[in-house]
C-alpha cells in the first residue's frame, strides 16, 4: 500500500488500485455494495481521518505516523446502525525501503 499526500488530497493506491480523495472534508460518494457510500477525509489533530457512511452504519479509519515517520497506524472503528456495539481494530505497519 502507497498513501501519497498533496496540499489537498491524499491518493491510497494497493495494487493496481488507486483513488485519491480531497482532504478538505468533502464527502465523495459511490455505489457500494450495500447503497451508497459517503467517503470524506480531513485531517484532525495531526492524524488523517477517514469517514465512511453508509445505510448500514459508519466507519472511520484514523491514520497516524510515528515522529520519525517510520510507523503507520491503522484504527479502523465500525459503528454499525444496528442495535450492535462498535468495533474496533488497530494495524501497525513499519516502513519497507525497496
């Protein structure tokens, strides 16, 4: 995975995939699987946050680096419409130089 920065958006590219979305809090919004999904980021106290907001409940993914921008962590909270609890998961991932 390759997350690049602009002044005003951040492009997530996996594989072949890319898509880049403005970091400014504008919602983007598709066709998913499950109806239509709003995506917006912004970045909140130093951290890029990540919104997803679907019929079925939302889903924020908060990304964080270390100060010596040598760790990226992941938490990803899913807060379902359903009578469910929240979830939450954490990844780390250090940097790979090629």
């Amino acid at each position: 995975m390759t997350i690049a920065v602009t002044d005003t958006s951040v492009i997530f590219t996996h594989g072949d995939r890319s898509h880049a979305l403005p970091t400014n809090g504008t919602a983007i919004t598709h066709d998913g699987l499950g109806g239509e999904v709003a995506i917006s980021v912004a970045w909140t106290d130093g951290a890029l946050v990540e919104t997803h907001t679907t019929p079925h409940g939302t889903m924020t993914v908060t990304y964080t680096v270390s100060a010596d921008g040598n760790r990226l962590t992941i938490t990803r909270t899913v807060d379902p419409a359903a009578d469910h609890g929240p979830a939450d998961a954490t990844h780390v991932w250090d940097r790979v130089t090629e």
